[in-house]
C-alpha cells in the first residue's frame, strides 16, 4: 500500500468555532471522500489498477481525526 498525504484548505463565508463544529467537518469531509470511492469515479488515476483502501481526515490544529474505508 502506497501512501499520499494532500493539504486541503476550506474557507467558509462565516466563522466555525468549536470542537464539535470541526468534529463534524471532519467526518463530513471523510463522508464526501468514501461517497466518492463507492459511487462515483473513485479517487485513484483512471489509467492505473489500483483503488482507495483508506481515507484519513486530520484537522491540523486540534488533531481531530476521521478514518474510512471505502
């Protein structure tokens, strides 16, 4: 298995405060990353064989953390 680590920036209208509040972005992001695994086109290369075997979302300052397996 082949891990790759991205930087992904949000930047949102209004100010979000509060542990559950990025609790709950963290599993909405990871949410968004499986959906795509299982019904769209997938998060890997088109022109390779291979497929997502694990999804982690770590919020950089609280370390609020989401694992999925798609």
């Amino acid at each position: 298995m082949k891990t790759h680590e991205f930087k992904i920036t949000l930047t949102f209208a209004d100010n979000v405060k509060g542990e559950e509040a990025i609790r709950e972005m963290v599993e909405k992001i990871a949410d968004a990353l499986k959906h795509e695994c299982e019904s769209g086109n997938g998060l890997a290369p088109e022109s390779s064989e291979t497929y997502t075997e694990e999804i982690e979302v770590i919020h950089t300052k609280t370390k609020t953390r989401e694992t999925s397996y798609p």
